[in-house]
C-alpha cells in the first residue's frame, strides 16, 4: 500500500505533507489532491495498522465535540458516504438499523443530519426498553474502505512514505504540514488534553444479520452489533484515559453475553478476532491554522474520538479551505 520515497529531493515543493494515514489522513490527503494540490502522506503506520482499522464503522456521532461543528461535519460526510455506498469497491453500504434506550429519551441532537430517523413503535423494543431510534446509515467495512482510500490516493498522484516522526519541525519540505496524528498528537505537539478511550470488539462471522443495533446506556456497558458483509463487529468498551491494546478475555465474554442476548443468532456464531482500540479523546477536535515562527504553516485536524469516519469527510472539506488559505498567503 505504501510507497517509499528516497531522497529529500523529491519532496521539494510539495503543496501539503499530511502526518497520518488513518481515515482522517486520507480523507484529507484525498481531498487535497483532488482539487489539484501536489500531497505527499508521512505515517509510522500503514491504514491497516492504524485505530481506524478496528473501528466497527457506523456514521454515528460518539464522543467528539463541540456538537455544533460535528454536526455540520457529519451532515456532509453522511451525504459523501450515500454517494460511496454506490461504488461497490469502496465497502460503503446503506444500512438500517436501531438506538434503544431503556427510559424514554429526547430525539437524537444529530437527527438533523439523518434522513428518515423515527422513534421505534413500543412492538419494535426488546423487552426491557422503553425507546429507541430507528434510522438507515453507512455502515463502513474498514478492511475494503481504508485499501479502496489508499487506491484512491494513489490513483489521484499521491504518494505515502512510511516513516516515524517526533516533531513536526522535522517536514521542513512541504509549503503547509497537516497534521493528522490522531492520539500520537498527544506526543507529536505536546497535546496533554489528549487521551484514550479504549475499544475493545469481537469480530464473528455473520449469520444472516442485516440490521445494525446500538445500546450506549446499557448498564453492563455499551453494546453494539454492527453487520457487514461476511462478518460482524460486536462491542464494545469506551474507557478514558485507558492505553491497554491487549484484548481482555473477560471483557470479551462480557461483549458476546450481552449482545447474543440481543440477538440470539450470534450464538455459536464463530469468532474470528478480539481486537483493542485506542480513540483519540479530546475535550474538543482540533481542527484549526497555526502559524509558527518557524517552518510552514500547520493544519491540524485530530481529536475525533469516536467519530473519526462519522465526521471525515466534512473535516477534509474544511481542512482543504485552511490549506488553500494559507498557500494563497505564502
């Protein structure tokens, strides 16, 4: 997936260096290349090793703010998702599915984003619920979505080098450096406000599920059942400021408990994967121009929690409108 690059060289008059190749990245980096801006991608890990790969992928606002902005930026990645979901190679897909809620709850505050969104009918509630949303989404298989970005990317003229970094004042060869290091912000820029929220999933194979389900207020912690092509992402775990990538078996039995309960054809369903991911947790995304003494302009745009795919799109329109300001003015 990756390219190398040798030689300094050949970065020389680079429009944008963009720092990460997770969803967020490539969004932007696609974006910018696109409208006819020369993009060069430096990651220390490739889109399959990245948080976005274990990510169950459904546009779904979850921890990131402020509410305002994510919703302008989820409203337009939902339309550019819609528009995905008819290329088959992206993995893109329109799926319907439910919220519950175990006491009566007010209407979702992104409903505004999401065509169709309704309150269940009291026959369509679990036992034990007294409401829940139905709404059709994107449901997003990483896998396919992240190699179909990088194809993409690659197809448009960009180039990806694999390559850590400590410091941004290490790109000196890009007119403008984007910073999109997610939770490695926090080391990158000295960003202390940056925490985790860890993830833990099960990946099993699907046994005929069509229909996603979500269940945040879940005393026993916060379930999901996400379909996708041939298997299915079953969580999930959201606790702050915990950094621990190794699966938990306990948690793991806890995840399947909870969501066979749910849905009783997961049971004896084969698993496939545990799989842990860090979010990268932020009071508010940082989406924003730096100007520095030193070195190029910055771009930053990181901090989605769990919504990096959710808002990734609108976050690269308005990424592209900051870089293009700032070339104007070099």
């Amino acid at each position: 997936m990756c390219q190398n690059l040798r030689g300094r060289r050949e970065w020389f008059g680079v429009d944008v260096i963009v720092v990460g190749c997770g969803a967020i990245g490539l969004t932007a980096a696609i974006r910018m290349r696109e409208s006819g801006l020369d993009v060069r991608i430096v990651a220390a890990d490739p889109p399959l090793e990245t948080t976005s790969s274990v990510a169950a992928a459904l546009w779904y606002p979850y921890k990131a703010y402020p509410e305002d902005r994510v919703l302008s930026w989820g409203s337009r990645t939902f339309e550019v998702f819609e528009e995905l979901a008819r290329v088959p190679e992206s993995g893109v897909r329109m799926r319907e599915g439910v919220e519950l809620w175990w006491d009566p709850a007010p209407d979702p505050w992104w409903a505004g984003a999401v065509p169709g969104v309704r309150r269940c009918t009291e026959e369509e509630l679990p036992p034990g619920y007294r409401d829940g949303h139905s709404f059709t989404a994107p449901v997003v298989e990483m896998p396919v979505y992240l190699g179909y970005l990088v194809d993409r990317f690659v197809r448009a003229g960009g180039r990806i080098e694999r390559r850590a970094i400590a410091s941004l004042e290490e790109i000196v060869d890009g007119r403008v450096v984007v910073n999109c290091a997610g939770l490695g912000a926090r080391e990158l820029v000295g960003d202390a406000s940056m925490e985790p929220i860890r993830g833990q999933i099960v990946r099993v194979r699907n046994p005929g599920l069509e229909r996603f389900l979500l269940d945040e207020d879940n005393p026993e912690g916060v379930t999901y059942i996400v379909p996708r092509s041939e298997d299915c992402i079953l969580g999930g775990t959201a606790e702050e400021g915990e950094w621990d990538t190794k699966p938990d078996p306990e948690t793991a039995a806890g995840i399947l408990r909870r969501c066979t309960a749910f849905e009783p054809r997961l049971a004896g369903a084969e698993v496939l994967e545990h799989k842990v991911g860090l979010r990268p947790g932020r009071p508010e995304i940082r989406l924003e121009r730096e100007d520095t003494n030193h070195g190029p302009p910055l771009v930053h745009n990181y901090g989605h929690g769990g919504s990096g795919i959710t808002l990734s799109w609108g976050c690269a329109e308005e990424t592209l409108r900051l870089v293009q300001r700032a070339l104007e003015e070099r």
